[in-house]
C-alpha cells in the first residue's frame, strides 16, 4: 500500500510537473505572437502584462526544474568542452580545443566490426564483455607490464573509460567519504566522486614539471579518505608519472589502506624515450588498484566508446555490480574489432606513437620560443602553454582566441580547485591533422602581434 502511494505520488509529481512544462513551452513559445497581437490590435498595457506573465511563468518553470533535480547535481553545468566547440563552430575558428582526433583511428576495425556484423554478432554481448576481447587485454598487459590479469574474473568491459569511472565510484564511495585527486584534473573524475556523494579532496601538480609535493598528499589524506584517482599518461598536463612518484603514492596508499583508481586511457601514446609504468605492477599494489583504459584512445576511435576496467577479483565483483545495472553490456561487434585490433597491437603501435610525437612536435616547434611558452609532453595528446600577459587569465585568453583570432583553446582552471595556477595556462590538443595544427599554431602567433 505505501509502495502504491508512493507510486502515485510520483506519478502526480511528474503529471504535474510535464503540465506545467508543457504550459510553460506553450505560452513562451507563442507569448511574441500573443503579445504583438495585442499590442498592434489592442494596447502597449496588454504586451507588456503578456511579456511580464511569461517571465513569470519561465521562472517558475526553472524553479519546480530546481525543486525536482537531485542536489548531486546542482552545481552541474555544460561541460567547458562543449561550450568551447560551440564557440568555435559559431566563429568558423580552429579547434585546439576539443579532445580527440580529427582523423579516422586504425582503418582494420571497420572491417573487423562490420565482419562481426554480418556473422550475426549483434545481440547482447555477455555482461563483463565478450571473452576474446578480455583475454586479449589480458594478455597484453601481461606481455607490456607482467600483470597478470584473470580474464574471467578481473577485466571488464564498459562503454568508454568514462562508464568504468561512474562504475568504481559508485562501487566504493560512500557518502562523505573522500577521494584524493590531482588538480589539474579530468572533470569526469571531479563528477563521479560528486554523483557518488563522495568529497574530492586536492593535490596541486605544479608547474613547470607538473610535479607534486609528498607533503601536500599527505595533508590531504584523513580518517574519511577512501582511494586516491591517478591518471597516468595525465591529461590536461601531457606528464607521465615517473616511477620514483608512484612508488610514494603507492607507500602512502598502502600505509592508509587507500584504494587507488589509476585511469590509465593514454597508457600507449607516450614519447621519446618515456615509458608508462602502471602503479598495479608495483608491490602490494594489484589488490588495491583500478585499472582503466580505453580502446578509443588506443585505436583513435574515441565515438566507439569501448573502455575496461581491470581489477583483482573481490574489486571486480564489485564494479561488476554496478555495470549490470548502468549499461548491462557493450556494443558487441565493435568489441569484436578491437578484439581483433588488440591482436596486431604491437605492429599497430609503432606507427601510431610516430604519429602523435610528430604531431606534438609540429605543434611545440611552431610555438617555442614565444610568450605561449609550451610545456614539452611526455605523453598524452594534449600540452599546456602559458597564457601571454596580454590576456587578464585563461578564460579572457581562451575567449579573445576564439571570438578574436579563431582558434578554440581550453581554459584549464575549471580543472582547478585549490591552486590558481590554472588561470596562467591553456590547454591544447595535438591530436589534430597536420593543417589544423599549422593554423591553429598561426592564428595563436597572429594574436600576439595584434
Ligand atoms: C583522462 C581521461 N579519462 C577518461 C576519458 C574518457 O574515455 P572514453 O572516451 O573511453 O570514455 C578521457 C577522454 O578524454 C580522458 O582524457
């Protein structure tokens, strides 16, 4: 009976609650036509009582919005990504600023995906993905790290790295527990500790090298933290931890009995002579380390949103829990292509890092030696420049760019929760053809002699 009323009491909330929007869109959709009716074949008084009930209609609308919207989420709003996109599609600029490639990824997964096709693999794949694709990723971070991944109970996949981050921190935040994060940081890891009612807590990386003090970690660890998040290659800074790092962070993890969740998406795009080294290798690590990595990023197909998690297996059982009830299951032919991509892995990644260190070459070359000052990346596609005394922070930067010289940069200090030195940078992405890189880096110069 109470089950029932309840019921109903959603379901009135909702009636309600599309009446009023639909009245809302009704009367502010036709309140110009309304309102220039009267005024031309009534009275000035009419339009404006007509505009005046729209407004106060609209403002109703936002507050019953207000009223229902969990409070997770009241301080959400777009994404700075997707502002900047908009920005730069509306001024025809160059964008730098979006972040992912330009260009098709790795052509065999067309064939492969669209050959799983026409086998007839289109049903629901398996809920922890299909089993070539885990035993593949186990054997390749067996071959490229020597951690031994049990493909059956310790590798799932997910639909993007991003729904393997919502799936560990709902898996292990509780509310008011806190998670430790590097600032810059992704934003998505920011927002999953957040949907998951947990407290970010931060660490500043700090410039030039990006690196950070044992202290400042220190100090952020209390009673209610609960797991540290690395992501190592890092995006927005383009660092690679080095190893020397992940051995404090995984000391300081062990002594605190912390969780860590190491997003690891660029882990095969580092340059020069850097290597990535996964802090689940380290002792006493695998059983309290999340793995996450992306095929999108690794085959330069980031719409085809194919992430995985590995973890050992009480953690996995876990994460498992959630994804059963967030996506069930992934797309199931392209987890047969990236099976297949996975397969030719180590002829693929040759090509593939030549490609991007070119491009993060281009870019840095074109603009050393000038005010932007760009940081040398290690890994990642992405590089950070410094905002020329010109412009008054990032986001005056990042706005004149694109309005004024038409290329679409990010400002990084919405990454930012503790250190301003967010507002001295501007992240680009290299992960771009070469004509787009050329005259974004011409359009950046361009603003400097103006
Ligand atoms: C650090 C980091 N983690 C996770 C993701 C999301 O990966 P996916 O596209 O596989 O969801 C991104 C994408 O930009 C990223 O930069």
């Amino acid at each position: 009976m109470k089950r029932l009323l309840s019921c109903l009491h959603l379901k009135n909330l909702f009636n309600r609650s599309n009446l009023t929007n639909y009245f809302g869109n009704f009367f502010q959709k036709r309140a110009v036509s309304i309102g220039a009716a009267f005024f031309i074949f009534s009275n000035q008084n009419a339009f404006i009582l007509t505009f005046v009930l729209t407004i106060k209609i609209k403002i109703k609308v936002e507050m019953m919005l207000k009223k229902v919207s969990s409070e997770r989420i009241s301080t959400m709003g777009e994404s700075i990504f997707t502002t900047m996109s908009k920005l730069a599609f509306e001024k025809n600029a160059v964008n730098l600023g979006q972040g992912f490639p330009d260009f098709d990824g790795y052509a065999m997964i067309f064939e492969s995906a669209y050959r799983a096709m026409k086998e007839g693999k289109n049903q629901y794949a398996p809920s922890p993905g299909i089993k070539s694709l885990r035993d593949v990723i186990s054997v390749v971070n067996g071959n490229h790290y020597g951690v031994a991944y049990n493909p059956d109970t310790e590798i799932t996949i997910t639909a993007g790295a991003t729904e393997a981050l919502y799936c560990v921190m709902q898996a292990f935040l509780n509310s008011g527990d806190e998670a430790i994060l590097f600032e810059p940081y992704y934003d998505a890891h920011f927002a999953d500790v957040i949907l998951a009612g947990g407290i970010p807590k931060f660490v500043t990386l700090h410039k030039p090298d990006f690196s950070f003090s044992i202290e400042e970690l220190e100090q952020a660890i209390t009673p209610k933290t609960k797991l540290i998040v690395l992501n190592t290659p890092h995006n927005p800074t383009g660092k690679v931890f080095s190893t020397a790092e992940l051995k404090i962070i995984a000391e300081i993890a062990v002594n605190h009995n912390l969780l860590v969740v190491s997003d690891e998406v660029y882990e095969f795009l580092t340059f020069d002579s850097v290597k990535h080294f996964p802090i689940s290798k380290l002792e006493g690590m695998k059983e309290r380390t999340i793995t996450i990595s992306s095929t999108g990023k690794t085959f330069g197909s980031t719409g085809w949103k194919i992430g995985y998690v590995c973890a050992a297996k009480g953690l996995t059982d876990s994460i498992r829990k959630v994804h059963q009830w967030t996506t069930f299951a992934v797309n199931t032919p392209a987890q047969h292509a990236m099976a297949d991509a996975f397969g030719t892995l180590d002829t693929y990644l040759p090509d593939f890092r030549a490609l991007y260190q070119n491009k993060r070459d281009l870019l840095y070359n074109a603009l050393k030696g000038s005010e932007y000052n760009p940081y040398l990346p290690e890994g990642s596609y992405f590089m950070m420049i410094d905002v020329p005394h010109k412009f008054d922070n990032d986001v005056d930067a990042a706005m004149k760019l694109v309005t004024e010289f038409g290329v679409a940069v990010i400002p990084p200090s919405v990454f930012y929760s503790k250190s301003d030195e967010g507002a001295t940078l501007l992240r680009l992405c290299f992960a771009k053809k070469d004509e787009t890189l050329i005259k974004g880096a011409e359009n950046l110069l361009k603003a400097l002699k103006v």
